[in-house]
C-alpha cells in the first residue's frame, strides 16, 4: 500500500474511534485547527505524563512551571520573534497554493536520498548475500551521480538559508525543476517572508490598548521565570526547568493532518549550566532524548538526527530527532545549545540583573542553556502512524488493530460479559468498579465477543477481559492479549497486580534507568 493511502486510512480511523476531529466541523471547519476526542485526549494525557515524570522524577535537578500565555511584548522583542521569526513563502500561480521554500527544497533532497536508497535496494537484492552496502555506495557510478547532484543541491541550499537570500532560494527551486504538486507547474512567485506570530489588544479601551502576542513558543516564560525559581527552589547549576503548554503561530502552510497546527502544545525543558560545558551537555541531552523515543519500542531504525545547516540566531548546535512518519522522515524533537542569549536578551532589556553566583567559585554569570522541546500534537502524530497497522489473519480475514505502547494506550482494559443475561453483566460491573481505581477501564457489552475484541483492536486497547459463565464458580475470566490474541484464564484477584505492572507509565520509566 501507498504511504499516502496509509495516512489518509489513519487521518480516517482517528476520527472514526474518537481520537481527532477537524475543529468546528458542523460549520465546515477551520483550517489547521483539530480537537482531541474521548480516546485521543486520553493518548495525549498520557504522552504528557510519561514525558513529565521522565523530567521531573527521574532527574532531582529538574523542576516544572506552567507560564501564562500571554506576557509583556517586550519579551519577544528581546528573544527576537518581532524582527526575525519569519518563514520563506512562495506561491504557485496556478494553484493559487503558498507553499514554504525551505520545505519544497528538503523535500526535494529527501527525493535524491529516496533514489539512493531504491539504487541500494536493488543492489541487495541481486547479489544478496554478497552484498557490500558501502563499497556499493562508494563506488556505484549511478549512486554517485545521484550523491553528487544531492550534496551539491544541500550545499546550496545551507547558504541560501544563512542569510536568508530569498532570490537564491527561488533560483533553487527553479533550477531543481520543483513542481506545485497541485497544479504540477513551475510558476512560481518571489519568495517572501511572513512573520508568524499573532497579536491581539490588551486593555479597556481602544486608545489605552496595549499590542501583545500569543506566545510562539513556551521557552520565554521559563527564561523569565528562571530567577523566580532558581531563588525560590535554591537551585544550584545545572539545573531545569520543564513546562507543558500551548504556543501559537500562524501557519500559512499547514498541511499532513496534525503536524502544523496553529494551536499547538509543546513539551519542553530549558537545562542551565556553566560557561564552556554547554557542548558537552547537549551530547548528553541527545542521547537521554532518543533514549526516551526508543524506549516506546518502535524500532530504532525509525529514528535519526538531523543536524542543522542553519543554526537559529540564538544557538552554537542544533539537532533533530526524526521519525519515519508515512510521508517520510519529519522532525518530532529539537534539541539546542542556546547560548546564553535568551537570559543576555533578558537583562539587557528589563534592565534586571539575571547572573547566578557561583558560591564554590565566588563568581557571577549569565548561564548558557540546552533546550530539549517535543510537539506534542507530532509525538501523537507519529505515535498513531507507527501503532496502526491492518493484519491478515489465518482464517483470510484482516483486523485494524492500534499497536500501542501499554502505558500510552487510552483504555487499558475493556471488560466483557460474555452474554448480557444470567448474572454475567453484574459480575462484569463488579470487577470494572474494583479495576477502574487502578487504570482506565471501559465497559463493553454490545454486539457479539467477536466484534467487541475488533472494536477494542482498533482504539488500541491492549488487554480484554471476558466474564463467562465458570466465571461465577470458579473466580476467573478469560483475559486476551491485543497483540498476540492470545488467552488465558486468570483469576479475578490476579488482574489489578497482572495488568497493572504492564500499563503504568512506570513500565516505561524503568527503560530509561
């Protein structure tokens, strides 16, 4: 199957079993907008918990705030968003379509890499086992070409972006022949910035309004937030500071569903530390960063960084965690050296003083930052496209089943009377009140055995348990695996301490140990 059919059946299956609905949709939508339904606000909480409590717990330097959305304009003045936050937009004449030129640009060197890799494939499969993959790729005249085109493209590409130079870019996309995938022409306009913040009015009246923004990002209210919090909580360096909450930015080019969203929620956590270590610290945060990812067991192969040939204003070194999402590998996590830009901004334009003393040396800094910073609505995103899949079973039928991670899954258990008659629904009614204290539960009595198991398959809910008529004489139910459908009979006190141990956020918490 196409990867592209493969999304469109998850963009379809979200909404059918409660997980995401365009917003306002009975008034035909707002672009780029989506609400979480009954199941997807539970997959969302729990992505959040399991990120929370690997910053917060595991790490005794590393506590939490939540800022307000909106603060003074003069933050983003300092941090750079009103002179600088501004994405390079061209538009299709045909199409009427706007399209980001950055993006059209690496999605094009993602093709020159797809190339490669059909060269390799092919390559493997006559002569298999004697097969040398980097001697291929080093000495393959087609993969050579093909790499010499690409890094050449990339090399462009990177200065074009240091500037910006905007002219550069629409030569590029021009000279790489790059199509509106709308109307498959190259009529294209200048390419233009357009900044992405929105503002709105503060104030009673119109003449003593005040301009502010809807935060872009969260990472401002951590850093005007640190003193508050390093006086208050006696942090000594290093030492975080994690937060959860919305940002806002507006999207021209908001496109796949929910990876570009106008309302989006971010995860993330500014970590202080000495003048000179900052290098050093982002190598650890990268790798406790992908470790986290891993730890949801999707394959290591499905992850990679990407580092990046145009550093924001503020940073010495940037990566990104990607994931092999159906449309390709996309950006889930970013992870930056900051400097100590934000917190020098800061000072120089409140005109407070923002230095940690250092009692052990006796002297006074501004400390330079590593941000690590996760989109929550991606993390979903790419959650969603890994989990799902459509078996073929051994009597020819095919079952849509969410693989989920146990701890992230919204029902941990469904719990099934086998027939709604003879005492078996009360039963069932018993064992849900004395489970629900424990995990999420869902109670589910309609249409046959079959059909239930299907429909708890496709929300991703990995154990059922079924009350059967032994049940009442023996103290057991049939309890069934999501992922291998297996059974076994388990008695009813047995369950809490079976499941549990499985489904908490602890089961993930004890991988990154």
């Amino acid at each position: 199957m196409a990867q592209e059919d493969v999304f469109k059946k998850i963009v379809s299956h979200s909404k059918e079993y409660g997980f995401v609905f365009p917003s306002s949709e009975i008034y035909d939508g707002l672009g780029a907008v989506y609400d979480y339904g009954q199941m997807g606000v539970e997959l969302k909480n729990n992505i959040k918990q399991y990120w929370w409590k690997a910053m917060t717990m595991l790490h005794d330097n590393i506590v939490g705030i939540d800022s307000a959305i909106f603060m003074h304009p003069t933050i983003w003045k300092a941090s750079g968003h009103v002179d600088a936050f501004n994405d390079p937009l061209i538009d299709n004449r045909d199409s009427k379509k706007r399209y980001r030129a950055d993006v059209l640009i690496e999605d094009q060197i993602a093709k020159y890499d797809e190339k490669i890799q059909k060269e390799v494939e092919k390559a493997r499969k006559r002569f298999k086992e004697a097969f040398n993959e980097e001697q291929y790729l080093a000495t393959s005249p087609r993969v050579l070409e093909i790499k010499e085109k690409r890094d050449a493209l990339h090399a462009r590409y990177a200065a074009a972006m240091q500037g910006p130079d905007l002219e550069e870019l629409k030569q590029i996309i021009l000279d790489e022949e790059i199509v509106c995938p709308i109307s498959g022409t190259r009529n294209w306009t200048d390419v233009r910035q357009f900044n992405l913040m929105f503002s709105t009015e503060m104030g009673a009246s119109a003449d003593a309004s005040m301009k502010i923004y809807l935060r872009p990002e969260t990472a401002q209210g951590i850093f005007v937030n640190y003193l508050n919090v390093q006086k208050t909580g006696r942090m000594k360096i290093p030492f975080g500071i994690a937060q959860i909450g919305k940002a806002f930015r507006n999207e021209i080019v908001a496109r796949q569903f929910i990876f570009r969203m106008r309302e989006f929620e971010q995860m993330e956590m500014q970590f202080f530390v000495h003048p000179g270590t900052e290098l050093e610290w982002f190598a650890r945060w990268k790798e406790q960063r992908m470790k986290w990812h891993q730890a949801l067991g999707f394959g290591a192969e499905n992850y990679r960084f990407h580092d990046h040939d145009k550093l924001a204003h503020y940073a010495n070194a940037a990566t990104d965690i990607e994931f092999h999402m159906p449309f390709g590998f996309k950006e889930v996590e970013g992870i930056h050296s900051r400097t100590n830009f934000d917190l020098s901004q800061h000072e120089k334009y409140s005109g407070k003083q923002i230095k940690y003393f250092d009692p052990q040396t006796g002297e006074s800094f501004v400390p330079f930052v590593i941000e690590t910073s996760i989109g929550v609505d991606r993390m979903f995103l790419s959650i969603m496209c890994h989990a799902y899949d459509e078996e073929k079973l051994e009597n020819g039928e095919t079952r849509t089943v969410l693989h989920l991670p146990d701890a992230l899954a919204p029902v941990k258990l469904a719990v099934m009377p086998l027939v709604k008659k003879d005492g078996l629904p009360e039963k069932a009614r018993e064992i849900m009140d004395d489970l629900k204290f424990h995990f999420n539960c869902q109670y589910d009595e309609k249409d046959s055995i079959g059909k239930r198991y299907r429909r708890q398959d496709a929300i991703g809910t990995p154990y059922c348990a079924t009350i059967d008529h032994d049940t009442l004489s023996d103290g057991c139910v049939t309890l069934r695996h999501r992922d291998t459908m297996q059974q076994e009979r388990l008695s009813i006190s047995e369950l809490a301490s079976v499941i549990e141990d499985k489904v908490s956020i602890t089961s993930l918490l004890k991988k990154l140990q």
